[in-house]
C-alpha cells in the first residue's frame, strides 16, 4: 500500500533527545482513481484485488461495480493502518450531477459500512465544481462528512466554507505547474511560488473569517512547497517527500498560524457569481477541467482492465 498517499498533520523532525528522527506516523490516507490503478498494478495488492474480484463475480456484479468496490476495498484495508480518515472519491464522470454524486456518495458509505468501517472515519471526495460542492452540502447535513477536491481558486474555498464543507484539499504543485509553463519559469522561490500563495489565501481567508473547514494543501511538488506551508490544518505529503523531509536534521517552525493571519474580508458567491470568478480565473478553470478529465480518464483504465481480468 507504500503508494497510496499519505496524509499527515505533522511534519517529521528530530526529537528533543537526539535519538534520531521519529517514525513517520501518517494519521489518515487518500484513495483517487489514479491510486487504485497503480494499486491494480501493484503486487503487494494482488491477493486483495483478485479476492474483490472474485467476489464480485460470484455475485454476478459488472465490471465497473466491481472497480467501484474496489477503490471501497483498498480503503478499508488502509483505514487498518491510519487513526484517521479515509477519503474515498465519488465516480469523475459525476462531477456535474447533484443527485447521481449524492448517491454514489451512499452507496460509498454503505460499502465501507458492509466491511465495518464506519461513516465517522470516512471523507467523501467530490470535485469542486458548484454541482459537487451542491452535493456535499446535501451529504454534510446528513452528517457524511465531505474532502471537497481539485481546488484551485479561493471562490471555490468560499463556496465551500459556504456550504458548511468538512475539508477542502487547495493544489499546491498543479497551481504551481500551471504557472511555469504560462511564464516560462523552471521554478519558483517558496515566497513566490503561486501554489503556496493560493493555500496561504484561503488559510487566511478562512482563519480571519472564523471558518472552521479543515484546510489540507495538496499536491506536493518538493519538499520547500511542504515546509512553506508548515502549520497548515493538514498536509498530503507523498511518500519520497515524507522520505525526504524525514532525513532533514533540525527544528521546523510553522510558516501559517492560525492568530497571526491577514484579515480577508468575507464574500457571498451565489452559483452566477461563483461561476463568473471561476471563468475569470483561467488557471483554476483548466486545472479544475484537467483534473475531472483525468481521473475519469483513470477510472476508464480501471474498468477496462477489470474487464480483462473478470473475464480471463
């Protein structure tokens, strides 16, 4: 499971007494369509995998119900090995339907509710357009707590935080991709660098405006965007970079406090609004575009190649 995403609240360092550095203790994980692909293709899940498979054939489900249990299977086996949360993400292809998000949504739930995970230890990933940020406000007040995804604008946050979102997941390396191919930039310093300048707007707008949606950058290009960004609620940091900062020596302050932020005055975005401050924002726009495409585009594999294996 060494490739699913790690979701920490913490930052490695070494400890007090110089006993070298503290095990890296993630508290929750992630499961996307890209990640149960290269799970698919992993050997260390190939027991899991062929014993869904077969359960799904003896139950005489298809081959997208059965990649759809799939993503729930490798979810439950990580919430074995994580305290915390476990986001699991509603089908790409339902980004723009209210109802069919909501109940894709259930049907997540009740899955991971069959293998004894329950709803409190669930996140229900949704992308971040207004249809599925409709949505989450629908789940959020059934008390299914929501990861709203690909956020690359501080409207999206605000819509968000509007509709009462357990947690946001802002972009950080995408932005920042986006921006050196538009300027021509090899790279940016960790003050200028607009992936981390997007997180450090929506922490400051959200902190100043008592709003209490758990921000958790994302993305991570190197280990200088994880740092710049220390203090954050939470952070997604891939496997190398958690390997990376955990051969670092020293003591990491936080870069965001929640009592030290600048003021952001509050907005209300109705959907025309919310609409409109997407569209003016042409990096949010194809990033959020690109990201659907290509997670459906990965959910399109996966049953493709369930396909395969069902019917070999």
């Amino acid at each position: 499971m060494r490739r699913m995403e790690n979701i920490g609240r913490g930052l490695p360092r070494k400890d007090d007494g110089g006993n070298g550095p503290r095990p890296l203790r993630p508290e929750d994980c992630t499961t996307n369509p890209s990640l149960v692909l290269a799970a698919f293709q992993d050997p260390v899940s190939e027991s899991l995998i062929a014993q869904e498979l077969q359960s799904c054939r003896s139950q005489g489900r298809d081959a997208q119900a059965a990649a759809a249990t799939l993503s729930v299977a490798i979810g439950a086996e990580l919430a074995k090995l994580v305290p915390g949360r476990v986001s699991t993400e509603v089908d790409a292809c339902l980004s723009f339907g209210v109802d069919d998000s909501v109940r894709r949504a259930y049907e997540i739930v009740e899955d991971y509710d069959a293998r004894g995970v329950e709803k409190d230890r669930i996140l229900i990933k949704l992308a971040a357009t207004w249809e599925g940020i409709r949505a989450a406000e629908i789940l959020q007040r059934d008390g299914i707590d929501c990861n709203l995804t690909l956020i690359f604008s501080l409207s999206q946050a605000i819509a968000c935080a509007d509709a009462g979102v357990f947690l946001i997941s802002p972009f950080v390396g995408r932005i920042t991709d986006w921006y050196k191919k538009s300027e021509g930039r090899d790279s940016y310093a960790p003050d200028d660098d607009p992936g981390v300048a997007s997180v450090k707007t929506i922490y400051d707008y959200y902190k100043s405006n008592g709003i209490e949606t758990i921000v958790m950058g994302a993305s991570f290009r190197t280990i200088d965007q994880v740092k710049a960004l220390a203090g954050c609620d939470r952070l997604t940091i891939a496997p190398k970079l958690l390997d990376a900062l955990k051969d670092e020596e020293g003591d990491l302050k936080p870069a965001l406090l929640s009592d030290r932020v600048q003021d952001v005055e509050a907005q209300v975005l109705d959907e025309a609004s919310f609409r409109w401050e997407l569209n003016r924002d042409a990096m949010a726009t194809e990033k959020l575009a690109e990201g659907i495409r290509n997670f459906d585009k990965d959910h399109s594999t996966l049953i493709s190649m369930v396909t395969k294996r069902m019917c070999g």
